[in-house]
C-alpha cells in the first residue's frame, strides 16, 4: 500500500512539473493534427474573466483573435506567460486584435488567477518563489467542459490544454499556430507573429 502510494506521489509531482514547466527546447516541435493553419478556426462561445461571454464568430470580418492556450491556473509557466502578457498589454493593444488566454480551468479559478497581482510558485525542492504580476488587462477564458479545447486538438492527456497559440486573420481561418511557445517572452513573440501576418494597427 505505501508502495503504491509513493508512486502516486511521484507520478503527481511529475504531472505538476512537467505543467509548470514551458516546452522541452530540444524537443521537436508539436504538429496540429485537428486543427490546421489555413482551416476555419472552430467556432467558439466562452465565457470570460471580463464577465462577458466571447463567441469567435462575433470577430469576423472585424479584426484578427489570438487564443493562447495554457496548461493551468497558478502553475508556473502560465503565471509567467500571464505576466508578459499584462505587463506588455499597451503595446499588444496597438493592433487590430482581440486576444484572449484560454484553459479548462474553471471561470472562478481563472478570475482569481486574472486579479492576482502576486503567486506564490512551489519549487521542487519545497523552497518557495512569489512572482508579481500585473492584473491581466486581457479576458481569460474558461472551457471547463473541454469541449472547445477538443475541437482545436490542444487537450493533452492529462485533461489540461496544451501550450498552443492560435493566430485567427479577420476571414476567421487560423493564419499560425504556435506550438513552442516561450512564457517569459510570450508578449514580444506574439507582437512579432503579429507583424509577420501583417495585423493592421489601429489608427
């Protein structure tokens, strides 16, 4: 029994790392399979961290959308994406976009994790770190029933989304998909992919 429940341990503790933890740099990059760029990006209707609910047909035809997929709430790679991304909002918000972080976390979860202005990381070795973060000036959205999540192929197995950003022109089919996604420069690299898809600025 306390066999078992060591391997139950470690096997938690294996799941939480590898979620804190941003992509594998000598890993080769992920593959779409369910959804490709050049497809019509799945439909969406989510309810935000703003209190509103977004439906991704709403933006066609008016400006280009950005979800950034992550793993979970409070988990370290996704407090530092959250924070590169708050912190560099007003340079985002030049652009003619509409860009949203999105996780199967539910909403409750998620408004704690957008107001949080200070999370506390466990370590591996039990020490403890606070990162500050600016409160998210950005919706978060919430697929607690996965089925989005499904539809865009970003469900991993351990029944989170996986660290996938999904550029979407004004047409509303995917122009990129960013599966290598770095959370400490998460904001200077979607500014870049901005520029590459020639995203309009706003006048």
């Amino acid at each position: 029994m306390r066999a078992l429940l060591t391997m139950g341990l470690v096997a938690g503790l294996a799941v939480a790392t590898a979620m804190a933890q941003g992509p594998n740099p000598n890993a080769a990059p992920a593959v779409p399979t369910v959804v490709k760029v050049g497809d019509m990006a799945p439909d969406f209707t989510l309810p935000g961290t703003d209190g509103k609910t977004h439906k991704l047909s709403d933006y066609r035809g008016k400006q280009a959308v950005v979800v950034a997929w992550f793993p979970k709430a409070f988990t370290q790679g996704c407090t530092i994406e959250c924070k590169s991304l708050a912190e560099n909002g007003d340079k985002i918000q030049k652009y003619q976009v509409a860009y949203f972080m999105a996780s199967t976390d539910p909403l409750a979860e998620n408004i704690k994790f957008a107001k949080a202005t200070s999370v506390t990381l466990q370590g591996r070795g039990g020490e403890s770190t606070v990162v500050d973060k600016k409160e998210a000036d950005f919706p978060m959205l919430s697929d607690e029933d996965q089925s989005v999540a499904k539809k865009y192929g970003v469900l991993g197995t351990r029944g989170v989304a996986n660290r996938w950003t999904f550029y979407i022109d004004k047409t509303g089919k995917v122009a990129a998909i960013d599966t290598v996604v770095r959370p400490a420069t998460s904001a200077e690299d979607m500014i870049t992919k901005l520029e590459e898809l020639k995203v309009a600025k706003k006048s």
